[in-house]
C-alpha cells in the first residue's frame, strides 16, 4: 500500500460503503442477542417412543452422511432437501456442504438456503408435526443416524454474518451415551426430543458411545420473521 495523508481533516468519507459496514455490526449484535447460550431449549418437543416406532419405515433409505469420513457408521435422511426427492442417487443435503463444495465437479456453491422442498420423512412422520409451527422458516433439515464411534470431530458450522443465511436447531432421542462438548464446556442435562437453538459459531464436537443415536439437524432460514418467532418460542 501507498504511504498517504493521515490527517482525519483530508479523509474522503463514503458513507455508503460505511452503511454496508453497519449491516455486518447490527446482523452480529443480533445474533448473539438471541444466541446467549450453547443450546438454548426451544418450545418444540418431538415424541421420541413415536419417532423411533415411525423412522424405522425409513431405515432402508438412510444414506451415508457425505463421503470423506467412511471409517465412521454415520448416517442421514434428508426432512427438507435440494428437490425434495430421498430416492435419489445423490441427496447433497445428508452431507456436510463445505466438503461438497470444495468438490470439483460442479462450479455452483450451494449453502443451506438453498435447499427448500420437504419430502415425504417430513409430511408422512406423524412425529414430525411438532415442525409444521416452524415449516415456513425450514431450510436444509435432515435426521441423522450415529452408531457407536460415530462423531464429528471439533468444528464450527456457521459465522454471524449477514450473508450466512440460516440458524440451526440441534435435538436428540437421547441424552445417554453421547459425548458433546462446546469451547471446552460439556453439553448436560439434554432433554430427548426437545429442540434447542444452537450456537455453531462455537467450535463444538460430538461422539456417540452407543448405537442409535438420532440427531434432529435442523435449519432455518435466517428471515427477521425467523429471528422473531425464536425469540418467542425460547423457554
Ligand atoms: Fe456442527
């Protein structure tokens, strides 16, 4: 960069550059208005002994979750997904997006935004109906499956920027056998099937000790409609 001016009385000010800016701070201050906490319980609960009774119908059309760490028995079926269809060859939902648009075989980068249309998992479970309070905020949602071993390692999932557009909702069938840690801090006192709104800007990670182990791994999109439903539905 050049050597210049410094004199505050010669600076050339563009304020709509400077408003721009404006969006990034007040869409942070936002975000952590609502994300005060790891999880913060949301008033949805699914009923599990329904739940693990209903999904077994769909056992057979599990996928595995993405394909860069296949050592794992992790799984996923997709709630609301790119074209709504679960028969698919591919099902890009049930996978982590970066490691899908780090991929070379395509040049459109898809985010969670992007994916809109609800299969059938999501109309044909009746333990899904608790979500139809939400429905018209869901973005990319899927159910996901841990066995034994299962985990994603430390990570971060989203950052409180304008242009990342979804919150996450986090939920489980149960609060045993599963290890969860956020900044250091270990996730207690889980309650199964109740949905939590999640903070993934904090690095976090999971493993699961046991089999069948369900994740609820919902999205939303990030709309202030969205912002203001959740801030009335904490409990
Ligand atoms: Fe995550």
């Amino acid at each position: 960069m050049e050597i210049v001016d410094i004199s505050p009385e010669n600076f050339v000010y563009d304020y709509d550059i400077i408003n721009n800016d404006k969006d990034h701070f007040d869409y942070y201050k936002k975000y952590y208005n609502l994300h005060t906490e790891f999880l913060r319980p949301l008033n949805i609960k699914i009923d599990i002994n329904l739940f693990e009774k209903e999904i077994k119908q769909y056992h057979t059309k599990f996928r595995r979750w993405g394909d860069n760490r296949n050592h794992l028995p992790r799984y996923g079926i997709s709630l609301v997904n790119y074209d709504g269809n679960i028969d698919g060859k591919y099902d890009i939902a049930c996978g982590p997006l970066d490691q899908y648009n780090s991929g070379k075989h395509h040049t459109e980068h898809l985010w969670d935004d992007a994916f809109t249309k609800k299969t059938e998992v999501f109309y044909n479970l009746q333990s899904m109906r608790p979500l139809d309070c939400i429905k018209n905020f869901l973005v990319r949602s899927t159910i996901n499956l841990k066995h034994k071993h299962g985990n994603f390692v430390p990570h971060f999932d989203t950052m409180p920027k304008p242009n990342i557009q979804n919150l996450r909702l986090w939920g489980s069938n149960t609060s045993k056998g599963i290890e969860y840690k956020f900044l250091g801090n270990t996730v207690i006192d889980i309650e199964p099937g109740r949905l939590y709104l999640i903070d993934t800007t904090q690095w976090h990670y999971i493993i699961s000790h046991k089999d069948w182990v369900y994740t609820f791994f919902i999205a939303l999109n990030n709309s202030q409609e969205t912002f203001d439903w959740l801030k009335n539905n904490l409990i």
